[in-house]
C-alpha cells in the first residue's frame, strides 16, 4: 500500500493536484463517494471497485494537499475506533456514546 499510495502522491504532484485548493479536492472525494454509492444500489461490482479505488486516491492527495499522510490519519482513525463499544441497529453499527442519548 505504502508503494501506490507514493505513486498517487507523485502523479498528484506531476499534475499539480498536490498544490491545488484542498476544498476543491474534497468535492472530487464527494463525487466519488457519490459513484460508489450509485455502484452499491446498482450492484455493479466493477464500478464498485473502481469507485472505492478513486475514493482512496482522491483521499489521499487531499491529505497530501494539507500536509498530512493517508498512513497518519487511517491510525488516527484506527486508534479512535479500537476499543469502541456499541451494535448494530438495522444494519449499522451505532456507537454506544449514541446509543444512550
């Protein structure tokens, strides 16, 4: 991962998306997130994986336009979510913090 995601880094930089303003870069991730979810209710497991892989990319080169790694914040993330309590409820998992308010 650490390989692909240096070589997005540098055609982001070849392209001079990596200088580019990060909230134009955050409505690509929308538009992205947006094919994944017209992938999901159409069942098109090509689109799917082809969507889910312009979120990535489209989610790193934002975190490079703000000096950030995608490695960095995916731990940050990881270390937030760890130890969560919760369960599901009608197929989405609810954290207890919302669970009891």
């Amino acid at each position: 991962m650490d390989e692909i995601v240096k070589l997005i880094e540098q055609w982001s930089k070849e392209k001079g998306l990596d200088q580019s303003e990060p909230s134009r870069q955050m409505l690509k991730v929308i538009e992205e997130v947006g094919e994944v979810s017209a992938a999901l209710v159409r069942n098109d497991k090509l689109a799917l994986v082809d969507g889910i892989g312009d979120v990535v990319v489209t989610l790193v080169i934002l975190a490079q336009q703000n000096n950030l790694s995608l490695y960095d914040c995916v731990i940050a993330a990881y270390s937030e979510i760890k130890d969560r309590k919760g369960k599901m409820v009608n197929g989405t998992f609810v954290k207890e913090a919302d669970l009891n308010g």
